[in-house]
C-alpha cells in the first residue's frame, strides 16, 4: 500500500515512472538469462553475434530507407527548378519518412536490446573487468526509451550509458555520448574503448578546437 501511494504521489508530480522501471525490470531479467549463455563464447563470436543483430536491423528497415533516399533526390531536384510549391511538398515527404525510419528503427532496436546488452555487459566483463550492475541497465533501458535519468557521482553513469550506446549505434549512423567537461568526454572515450572497439564499434572524443581524436587503445590516440 505504501509504494502504490508512492508511486501515486510521483505521478501526480511528474516525478518517476513505475510502468517503464517494471518494464526495465524485466529487460534486465531477459539481459542476464541470454548472458549466461555466452560465457563460453569467443570475443569474436561476440562481435559477430551483433553484426548478426545490425544486420537485421538493416534488413527490417531497408525498404522505408530506400524510399527516403528517393525522396530526398526528388527534393535536391525540385531545389533545382527553384519552385516553392514542389519545393516544399518534397520537404514534407522527406521530413515524413524521417519519422517513419526513425520509428521503424526504433521499434526493432527495442526489439533486439536484451540481446545487445547482454553482449555489451559480457564484453565489459571481459574487457574492463567490470560487469554492469542490475541498477546500471535499468539506468541503460530507460535511457534507450527516452527517459532522464538521475545517477549520483560514483553510482556509475559512464557504464550505465555503454549498453544503450552501442544498441544507439546499430543503426549505422553513429551516437554522440555528451558529458560535463571537455576532460571527462575524453577520458571517458579512453576508458570505453575496449568495450567498443571490441564489438567492432570505433570511438572518437571530440576536443575544444572541433576536432575529432580517434581512440585506439592500447595504442593511444
């Protein structure tokens, strides 16, 4: 009774989200079950394994991505002929099938995340010798679904946010992980490297002067 009228009071102020944390909840359970099983699996046998889930991702979506890749030559060649009209009907249409990718993919993404964490959270394991805690995907499952989440310093932010970011970058087009500093982004960049890199996944920080420096541990920048 206590947490019912809790989760009331949270609602009523817009704080906290009792349906999506459940559904976190059992995105964790589902994330551990399929982990436990690649134990034995080799670091390539990982990586292939979500080349296996990107590559369904493509396949799903690759239809509605042809139409906005027409869509948007028929806007560069109504810019041409300078008529508003065709113009912006071209606009719309292209602006349309945006949204319509962007929740196609979403949706199998979502689809595919208990997998993708599991793979992220053995790669971390084996990589960083630091496996997610359950609370650190939680914080990962919200993030994908487009919640805020609030992390004290030490309760492990940068880890929470592997998981999601590279589910993110399986849609080809990269992630930007955005922190406080200029010193954490690279840090945290140098840090999560392996973790990346081992799932076939390349890392970037991009510093003050608008540049971008590679990171390729153990070598350096």
């Amino acid at each position: 009774q206590v947490k019912r009228l809790w989760n009331k009071m949270q609602a009523m102020a817009g704080v906290g989200d009792p349906g999506s944390i459940r559904r976190a909840d059992e995105i964790v359970g589902q994330t551990r079950d399929i982990e436990a099983g690649l134990k034995d699996k080799s670091d390539d046998q990982l990586r292939g394994q979500l080349g296996e889930l990107k590559a369904g991702v493509d396949a799903a979506t690759a239809d509605k991505r042809g139409e906005l890749s027409a869509a948007r030559k028929e806007l560069q060649a109504a810019k041409s002929g300078a008529d508003e009209e065709k113009i912006g009907a071209a606009k719309k249409k292209v602006d349309g099938l945006v949204r319509e990718v962007n929740k196609l993919e979403f949706e199998e993404m979502d689809k595919i995340m208990p997998q993708v964490f599991a793979l992220t959270s053995e790669t971390s394991a084996r990589q960083l010798k630091k496996r997610p805690y359950d609370v650190q995907l939680m914080a990962g499952t919200l993030l994908q679904r487009g919640k805020v989440v609030e992390q004290y310093t030490g309760e492990g932010k940068t880890i929470s946010a592997l998981a999601p970011t590279v589910l993110a970058a399986q849609n080809g087009r990269g992630v930007h992980v955005a922190t406080s500093s200029n010193y954490l982004a690279k840090r945290d960049a140098i840090e999560m490297a392996p973790v990346y890199n081992a799932l076939g996944l390349s890392v970037a920080a991009l510093t003050p002067d608008g540049k971008a420096v590679r990171i390729n541990p153990p070598d350096g920048e």
